[in-house]
C-alpha cells in the first residue's frame, strides 16, 4: 500500500519514506534489432465500482423525442398566428434603428485546476527475463514518488484539494475546503501551502484543486522515479500537466535498443479520440494505427511508437484530441547492447513558434563526449538540440548559447537548415563543458528540445534527460520538487536584463522568504537549492520573473552518479479572465 503524507500550513508533516516500488511489466527483448510492424497498445483503468453518466439512458431518449414533436406543433401555430400579425403590424412605421448597450465584459468561471501525473516508469510488455542476475531487466531499487503541492489565495486561505486516480477515487487529501473565503487585506500577501506526498506510486494520478475568489487555483506537482539497477536504470522526472487537446512531444527514438512508450490519459468524464501525427528524419510518416485511438474517461491507454515508426532515431509526436482533454508524456529509455543507457519522460514543450529557448541545457567536458560518442552503440550520448518543422516550408534556424559567462559560440557555426515536415538533430558537441540557456529562431514556425546526457565511460552508467521548450516567466509560477536527490535552478535572459524571485516551499506548508537575482542579457545562471528551510524540507518553489524575458527549468541529479533529469517550468495559473458582451435588438 502507498504512503501517503498531507499537510496543510501549520500542521507538523511526517517523514517521508522511500518504498521501493514493484517491479515493473516487462518489455520488449532486449536489443533486439527488429520491431513488429504493429501497433503494440495497452489500455489500463481504475475505474471503481461507480460508473459515470449512469443516468437512465432510456428515460431520457424518449423525453427528448417527446419534446422535439411538440416543439414541431408549437412551430406550427406560431406561425398560422404570425401570418396573422403581419398584416396587423404592415401599416405600423418601423423604428429609424436598432438599440444597442454598452459593452460590458462577463465574468469567466474559472473552473477546478488539475494536474494529471502519469504512472512510474515500467518495462513495456514482452521484455525476456535473462537467467544472470546482473543483467536482468526487472529493477529490484526502483523508487518513485509524487510530491504536490498547493498554493493559497494572498489572504493565506489554502484552496480544498486533493489526489484521485484517474477514475476519481480518493488517494489524499491535500487541503479541506475553507468554510469562507477571506478578503485580502492591503499589504503584502501571505501565503501558504497545502502539501501532500505519496510513495510509492503505482499508477496514473491527478492532483485538483478547486477555485477561489473566482479564480483558479495554483497548483504543482512532481513525480519521480529512480533506478541503479535494470533495464530502467536512471532518473526520470516530470510535472504532472494540465489536460488539453493538443500537444507536441520531441526527443522520441524507436532504433534498436530504444524504447519509445506513449501514454495519453483522460482524467475527465467524456471520451476522448486521439489522432497522433508522427514525423521522422524524411518528413511525416504515415502509420494506420495512429489514428481514431480512443482513450475512454478514467483511463490511460499506452502505446509503443516503434509499432508506428520503427526504427527512427528522431522522432517528433503531434497528440490532438477530440472530445475529452488529455494528458500526455512518452516513456523513452535506452539499452545500448545489454548495458542501460538511461531513462526519462518526455514532456510537451512550448508549441511551433519562430522563437523556442530551453534552459538547463548541462554540458560535460567535451573531449570525453567525443570519445565516447565515436564507440558503437553511443551515437546519441552527446548533448544536441533536435528541431522539428510542422509546415511545408524548410526552416533556416539560428542557435545561440548563453552560459554563465555570456554567449559562447557554436563550433559548427550554429545555423542549420530543416526541411519542411522533417526533424532534425545539431550535435552540440565540442562547447565546453557548463550550464547554458539555448535560444533558437527562425522565419518559419519549428519547435525544438535540447538533450541533456551525463556519463562519459561506455563501460559505465549512464542517463541523459531532454529539456523541451518553454514559455516565459511572468508571476508566481509554482513549481514542485523531489524530496531527496541534487536539485539546482538554471534561469536564462536570451537578451536585456531581468530580475528573477524565488521563494522556498516546505513541507509544513510555509513559504519562506524570497530571494532576488539580477540578470544580465545572453547569460545563464544556476542556483543550487537546499534540502531544508527553516528546519523543514523544501518541497517546491515560488517562481516571478520580471524585466525582459527569462526563462527557466529545473535540474536533478543524485550525488555521485550520472543520473540527470529536467523539467521546464509551467506557465502560472490564470487569474481571473473576462469576456466581452453585448446586448440589443
């Protein structure tokens, strides 16, 4: 049974505890050189035992026919009266025009915030279990957590929240639903959090937290998984997302020894049809199954990419849905021969724009990548920055790199060229050794994410991360973290000057005391984050970014090995939005 851990402001947290989580399915044989040309799908659900919509579906055809004839008869007599009433009304003079109000802008409801965590990482159905235990597939130290957290309104009310699966049954509270709603007073505001962590995770989650003042919540949540030993051995690390009908996903590989496992969740109570567009080194690849996938309410339905496109090493996944709002995020993970080479989650990055930055981009001494990348089997262990372009039109890109420093030229010049519907890669190779900002543009809309890789030995561990695209940071951004492990901030000003805070999180629901760093245009810096403040552990982050654009992710490792993972930071939660309105006649 999972551990589950809650705290609201002022209430003592218990200590966390690592559980090692089950063993995971098992997966496709191990570096194998040919993959079935079909599609391998699983669906999974943890529905209850109460099923939605279960009105009578019967009683409720018939009363909506009955009302369908009976508005036809009252179509009907209208009518016979209207013919009636226009001669009556012909020889009355029509008004000069029509009366119109002032514009008035309407209230928007801001509805129940979520955020949709996908389950740890697993092996894909199929793996062979070896005979040598040294080298077997299934991890016997995998550890996953999910850590979220919950912020309150300026006057320091915590918003009612809580973690279900997918299906809505109740895995944690987080916070009860406040009796009032206090008023801010004038001042500076005073914040809180609600805190909830549960190890270990077993299955697909969604952390919710319900408005306040009209406005929506602001809510984070980080799930982790960890591994020294097995075929998915690594650090993985994602925040859980909020739904939408449509996303991109970079950084996929289905070549031999890469496993490429997509997850698309749909947390409400509408059916969603998901369409998948999938694109290669030679532009968009066509793939039969990839279409008309429908993920019912409360469940997640997993499929393996090298069923649709075998055998690309740079793969680009458009998700759009109909109907219900979903989640996505693609497992990937490496096995070079029997040796594993790491795993992460892919996450959406920002969508295809003529500007994409990626913070956290960690380069480690280039002499060593190189020699490590001219074994076999390492081609993809070096930092790179892949670039896929939806359109027709090919793409002249322009890379710049900004370090602590300042900007540091690109050896290869730093200009590529992308067809049009193609992905493409630019190693990063011989930069030296750091943490950078990556800013990329061009005339024609791409999008774009930068691979992180850690380990320099072949005969060694070794893990790489991708950090995707992001927006720009405005005010209060909330952005949660793993309990245990190295964790570091890297934000980046591509041009001008801006000025970043940042204030701690801890698990007894307090916000501590923020701290101000100034930025100067083209540099990068990177804030390493203490385990504890005040005496209790730090769970997540107050973000706010003003002056010029900054941009900014999160950066993992674990202390004396080469796991590595980054998230980009999410866009804040909206405030209270508006919309025109006009009346007349």
């Amino acid at each position: 049974m999972s551990e589950v851990q809650t705290n609201v402001s002022g209430e003592s947290p218990g200590t966390p505890e690592n559980t090692k989580s089950p063993a995971g399915d098992r997966g496709e044989a191990r570096g194998s050189g040919k993959r079935s040309g079909s599609s391998k799908i699983r669906s999974s659900t943890s529905r209850g035992s109460n099923s939605r919509g279960s009105n009578s579906r019967g009683s409720n055809s018939r009363g909506s026919n009955k009302g369908v004839i009976t508005g036809v008869v009252s179509a009907v007599v209208i009518l016979a009266a209207g013919g009636a009433a226009v001669t009556a009304t012909a020889m009355v003079p029509e008004p000069s025009g029509g009366t119109t109000t002032d514009i008035r802008e309407a209230d928007v409801p801001a509805g129940r915030s979520l955020g949709v965590c996908p389950e740890p990482a697993r092996l894909v159905s199929g793996t062979v279990v070896g005979t040598d235990a040294d080298f077997s597939p299934v991890s016997t130290t995998a550890a996953s957590a999910l850590n979220a957290v919950v912020l309150s309104n300026p006057a320091g009310t915590v918003p009612g929240s809580n973690v279900t699966s997918l299906a809505g049954e109740a895995v944690a509270e987080i916070a009860k639903a406040p009796a009032t709603t206090p008023t801010p007073t004038v001042g500076p505001p005073v914040l809180a959090a609600g805190v909830a962590t549960i190890s270990p995770v077993t299955s697909p989650t969604v952390v919710g937290a319900e408005a306040l003042g009209n406005e929506q919540a602001s809510l984070a949540a980080n799930l982790s998984y960890s591994a020294t030993d097995g075929d998915l051995r690594g650090l993985a690390s994602t925040q859980c997302q909020s739904p939408g009908n449509d996303a991109w996903l970079l950084g996929a590989n289905t070549a031999v020894g890469r496993t490429a496992v997509l997850n698309v969740s749909n947390a409400s109570e509408t059916p969603a049809t998901v369409n998948l567009e999938l694109y290669g080194y030679e532009g968009q690849i066509q793939a039969p199954g990839a279409r008309g996938l429908l993920v019912a309410p409360g469940t997640t339905r997993s499929v393996n990419l090298a069923g649709l496109a075998p055998g690309e090493s740079q793969l680009a996944v458009h998700v759009r849905s109909t109907g219900g709002p979903v989640a996505s995020t693609i497992q990937q993970s490496v096995l070079r021969g029997i040796a594993p080479g790491g795993v992460e989650y892919l996450s959406p990055g920002a969508g295809p724009s003529n500007l994409q930055v990626m913070s956290g981009v960690d380069i480690q001494d280039p002499g060593a990548i190189k020699a490590l990348a001219g074994k076999s089997g390492f081609a993809d262990a070096v930092p790179a920055l892949q670039i896929a372009v939806p359109g027709s039109t090919d793409a002249v890109v322009q890379v710049r790199l900004y370090g602590v420093n300042g900007e540091r030229k690109i050896p290869n010049g730093g200009v590529v060229t992308v067809k049009g519907g193609t992905v493409a890669t630019l190693n990063l190779d011989g930069v030296p050794a750091g943490s950078y900002t990556l800013s990329a543009s061009s005339d024609v809309s791409f999008l774009a994410s930068a691979r992180i890789t850690r380990g320099a030995k072949a005969e060694e561990a070794t893990d790489f991360a991708w950090s995707p695209s992001s927006a720009r940071l405005g005010s209060q951004h909330l952005v949660a973290l793993p309990r245990e492990g190295q964790r570091s901030l890297s934000f980046g000003v591509p041009d001008g000057r801006g000025t970043v805070t940042y204030a701690p999180v801890t698990a007894d629901g307090k916000v501590g005391k923020a701290v101000d760093v100034d930025m100067s245009g083209g540099t990068t810096s990177v804030i390493g984050l203490s385990d504890k403040s005040g005496g209790s552990v730090v769970v997540g982050y107050v973000v706010s970014a003003s002056g010029d654009p900054v941009f900014g992710a999160l950066v993992f490792g674990r202390q004396g090995r080469t796991d590595v993972s980054v998230v980009a930071i999410q866009d804040a939660a909206a405030g209270l939005e508006k919309v025109p309105v006009s009346v007349g006649y």
